[in-house]
C-alpha cells in the first residue's frame, strides 16, 4: 500500500513552550522557552520537519520519521547523522519506534498532531481506503473443535518488565594501555540481555582487540563479584541490587593470557 506523504511542518521561529499562552503575564514565574532551541531535538535529521513516528537507532541514540529512515536504509545501513553502521545487513532490526518522544512533541507542538492526523484522514479519503484501528492487544482466537475447561482462578499473565537501567564504571585496565572514555556509561537495555551481551557492547565501544578481555563485577557488601557471561542483568538485578532503580557494574580489562 502507498505510503502516508508526509508534509514538512516549517518551526514557527517565536512559538514559546507553554501550556497556555494567555496567562504568560499572569505567571511570571514560569520560564519560557523559544522553540527554535529545542528543535533540534523534535525535527527529523532527513526531512528537517517534526517528527512523525519518532524512530531511534539504538545504537547511536539519532532520532527520525519512520518513513524517511526506512526509505533510507533501503540504499544505506549508516546513519544519517553520525555515520556509524546502524547493521550491517538488516538496519531495521536497530531503529525502534520512540513513542516517548512523539508523545513529548505532541504535547509541546498540539498543532504538530492535528495537522498530522488530519493530513493522513485526507489521505485514506482520496484514495478511498478504510483505515482500520486494530488495539495491540487483541490476539487473533483460535477456533478448537475440542472443548476444554479452563480455571480462570490459576491463569498467569506474563509480566512485562521495564528495561534495566544499567551504569558502567571504569574500574582498572592491568595491560598498560590507555583507553578511550566510555561515552555513555549509563544505558538501558532489556533485562533478558546477559553479562556477555554487555561485555561485547563494551569491547566494540572500547575498540578492543582479542588480546584483551572484559570482567564484570557487581558489588555484594564489601566485596566484589566477578559476573558469568551467561546470567542475565535482571537476574543480577534481583540478586545484588533489587532495592535500588540503577544496577552499577564494574568493568575491568585483563590480557587473555591473565584470565
């Protein structure tokens, strides 16, 4: 099916963020913010419009409309701003929708979401298609020529847990070699992502070779625990830091030979 054509919104050069503009001289104590300093935040890096359908490359954090990053990486696996490989042979798997941000824009720019919404009905009309909302929760029911009893009393419902919100610390390098500064020690990331999964983001962030090798360790009381690849961060979460929000690891690089 075609795609929704997505008219580039110009920034209003004056618009101030406010939730309401008629009582700005009744409440001086509010501050005020010209838009024009945070459009860098709300506009797509292709288009250089608002964001429609906010999409994250998770890697380097660049933020654009699903349908300009989409149509991009069907001819580039680089993103468009910072140049890294999003991935090398499916870039897709790496951009994720980022409702927060669409749901900060819509709530600062109003004017953004009805201009949009109303853009996209005119769309579906001219074309004569009925746009069917489909809720995301709603399974498709299996027809079973068998009957079964079911005790509702014992259904379990998975439970969808938030990411874990992880802080890496530096903790010493024995080889001799000077690194370069970990850019963002603070990440979130799934808690189904193991020990090993980090050690393999800090490898590539840290640009090291197989020479060297990575250990975690999770502080426990006064000592340190040097973490198995293979446990996943929510497990080392509820065992050594479930009654804090930030799970803090160490990092520490050993040559091979050391391990």
């Amino acid at each position: 099916m075609e795609s929704v054509k997505k008219k580039v919104v110009t920034p209003p050069k004056n618009y101030l963020v406010t939730r309401d503009e008629n009582k700005r001289e009744e409440d001086e104590s509010k501050v005020y913010v010209p838009v024009v300093n945070i459009n860098c935040y709300l506009t797509c890096g292709i288009c250089k419009g608002y964001l429609y359908e906010a999409s994250t490359i998770t890697d380097c954090m660049h933020t654009f409309c699903k349908s300009c990053i989409v149509k991009f990486t069907e001819k580039n696996v680089h993103c468009p701003t910072c140049n890294i490989v999003i991935h090398p042979t499916e870039p897709l798997i790496n951009i994720k929708l980022d409702r927060t941000l669409q749901d900060i824009l819509y709530s600062l720019l109003p004017h953004v979401a009805e201009e949009e919404l109303e853009r996209e009905k005119k769309f579906y009309e001219i074309h004569g298609i009925e746009k069917k909302y489909i809720p995301a929760y709603v399974t498709p029911c299996l027809k079973s020529p068998v009957k079964t009893e079911v005790d509702h009393k014992h259904e379990h419902k998975a439970e969808i847990k938030p990411p874990i919100s992880l802080l890496l610390n530096y903790g010493g390098c024995s080889t001799g070699i000077i690194l370069k500064a970990l850019e963002k020690r603070f990440i979130r990331v799934t808690g189904a992502a193991t020990i090993c999964h980090v050690t393999k983001f800090l490898r590539k962030k840290l640009t090291l070779t197989d020479s060297h090798q990575v250990n975690l360790y999770c502080s426990c009381g006064t000592s340190n625990i040097c973490l198995d690849g293979s446990r996943t961060l929510q497990a080392v979460k509820d065992l050594y830091s479930e009654s804090k929000d930030i799970l803090e690891l160490e990092y520490h690089i050993l040559p091979s030979c050391m391990v």
